[in-house]
C-alpha cells in the first residue's frame, strides 16, 4: 500500500480514538451532574426521615406524687 493510505488510515484512528474520549468524558460529565441531583434528593430525604416525630409530652412526674385520679386510670380502674 502506498504511504499515503497509511497516513489516511492513522489520521482516522486518531480521529476516532481522540472523538472517542471525548464523548466518553461529556457523558461521564453529564452522568456524574446527574449523580449529584439524585445524591442530593437523597440526602434531602433522609435528613426528614432522621428527624424525630413529635412526641406528646408525658407527664414525667413519679406516680406518688399524681392524683389518685391519673393512677386509676393507668390501672383501668374508671
């Protein structure tokens, strides 16, 4: 083959090899943008799930010092 079909043939390859990497680097640019999107929901909703519910507030004092009332009722006795 003449010297200049080999020329053409490695001007392509490294064409080709050059386009390659950089559609392999744009898509893996885009992909790890995308990657953060989704992390970032992500983190945005296990952040509200981490968060404790409110609680009612439950009367915290010992049972001697409440109201025979409330003591009756916890026993199921009214």
């Amino acid at each position: 083959m003449p010297w200049w079909i080999w020329l053409v043939l490695v001007l392509f390859m490294l064409t080709m090899l050059v386009g390659g990497g950089a559609y392999a680097c744009i898509r893996g640019y885009h992909a790890f943008k995308d990657a953060i999107k989704v992390g970032g929901r992500m983190s945005k909703r296990f952040e509200a799930m981490s968060e404790p519910l409110p609680q009612p507030k439950e009367n915290t004092s010992p049972f001697f010092t409440r109201p025979l009332f409330c003591i009756s009722c916890r026993q199921g006795l009214n």
